[in-house]
C-alpha cells in the first residue's frame, strides 16, 4: 500500500464535530499559541497518563513466513523452497528489528489531544491550572483539525497481531495504539490527531483562522486575561470570546459571551 493510499486510510478514519477544544493553562506557550496561530504536539511519555501508547503489538512469524512466501516468490520468480530458504536466511533479524521498530514508531509519536466538551470541570482543573487558563475552540473545516480521530476508550484484552492487522488495514497499528485510552478516561471525549514527530518542530502552525472561539476560565486572573487578549489581536478573525463562570447552586460551570 502506497503512503497516499494509507494517508487516505486516516482520512477516513477522521470523524470530528464542528469545533475541537484544548485546555491550556496560564502559560506564555499559550499565548503563542494563540498570537502565532500554533498548537503544541505532546509525546506519549509527556501526557499524564503512564498506559498512554503502550497497548502491546506482537509480530507472529509464523504468519509472516506465510505471507512473505506467497507473495515474494511470485513477484521474484522463485520456486517456494527458494522463497522459504530467503526468508529463514533474514528471519533472525526481523525478529529482533521489527519489535524494535515498532516500539521506536510508537516512541517517536506525537499527538495533538482535543476534546468534544469545553466545560468539563475536571479538564479545566486537570489541564487549566484549575480554571486559571482558557480553552481554545478550532474550527475542524481547518487544518490540521480535520484529521481528528475518537479515541476508543477500551482497556485492551489482547495484544494486537501486527501481520494480520497491516494486511487488513495498516492504520489499525496507530488506532490501537495513539487511539486508544482506558476507559475511565471516558469522560474527556477526547479526540486526537497523531504525527510522527520525529525531528519535528514541537509548535506547527495551524490553518489561519482556525480559531474560532476561546474560553476564559473561571478563575483567570485579570493580568492573563489581559495577555490572552493582546494576543487575539494577532488573529485574522476575531473569536468568539466566552467567560466561564460558576453556579454554586448546582455545581456546573456558566458560559457568558462577551
């Protein structure tokens, strides 16, 4: 499968609401990435949560061999015992290289992390400072946005079989890995965009105007506030602006446009 036909797999892998959300807290790396129109990709072993990428992969070499014999000998002319003889002759090696291989894929993932909901009260004090930082709403027509995929929230029972699943379908490695959150996760309705990162800038840019609302939290303070909005200044478009407050009463957050 070619890198076109597989970056089409994801394509229609992706399945996003209208707008994504992402918490930030009080932070200078906020505010550039508001004024500078970026958004910060995370490696697994940066996020808060220790299974983050770590749903096992296992190779069955047994299948390999198979594969590899019913289609490299057609291809090379070979009789099947000389199919067999190439493989039993590289074999050793891929079996140290590939689990190698893969663990170093998974390690030089990144992930641009998103959610559903702006008004978690748990993500706002998870990942705002305790409602000291805002939440930036991005228009998913927009790049890279539109390329957001759910996350399954799915404790893994078995480990994946590598072989069978790149036959199948070869994003499925990244969908049980990068996709894939336990389940008492569940309530972040998070949605993710992963990126081999590689020697990457850790800041991308984003298409301009993608930004199409930001939340102040409830207990920002009026100096980052004030920061937030010199750099608005900077957007093409002016977001819509919502100032998150609390009903005491019955415990849930209030949205005021301002």
């Amino acid at each position: 499968m070619t890198a076109a036909e597989i970056a089409q797999k994801f394509r229609a892998r992706a399945n996003p609401p209208a707008v994504l959300f992402c918490y930030r807290p009080p932070a200078q790396r906020t505010l550039d990435e508001i004024s500078k129109q970026q958004i910060h990709i995370a490696k697994s072993d940066e996020l808060n949560d220790p299974f983050e990428c770590s749903a096992r992969v296992v190779w069955d070499f047994d299948l390999l061999r198979r594969k590899f014999i019913e289609e490299y000998a057609p291809k090379h002319g070979l009789s099947i015992t000389e199919a067999e003889k190439q493989f039993d002759l590289y074999s050793p090696a891929w079996r140290e290289e590939l689990p190698r291989s893969t663990a170093e894929l998974i390690k030089q993932s990144g992930i641009i992390c998103l959610s559903a909901i702006p008004d978690s009260i748990r993500m706002w004090s998870y990942y705002a400072q305790s409602h000291k930082g805002v939440c930036i709403g991005y228009d998913t027509r927009k790049r890279p946005f539109f390329m957001a995929m759910d996350v399954k929230y799915q404790n893994p029972e078995t480990p994946l079989e590598a072989v069978a699943a790149l036959k199948i379908d070869p994003t499925e490695v990244a969908a049980h890995t990068t996709l894939r959150k336990a389940e008492e996760w569940k309530f972040e309705q998070e949605y993710r965009i992963p990126v081999n990162v590689g020697n990457m800038p850790r800041l991308i840019s984003v298409e301009s105007g993608a930004i199409s609302e930001i939340r102040f939290g409830a207990r920002i303070t009026h100096e980052f506030k004030q920061q937030v909005l010199e750099a608005i200044s900077y957007l093409p478009n002016r977001p819509k602006l919502i100032q998150m407050g609390c009903d005491f009463d019955r415990f849930v957050l209030t949205e005021l446009v301002i």
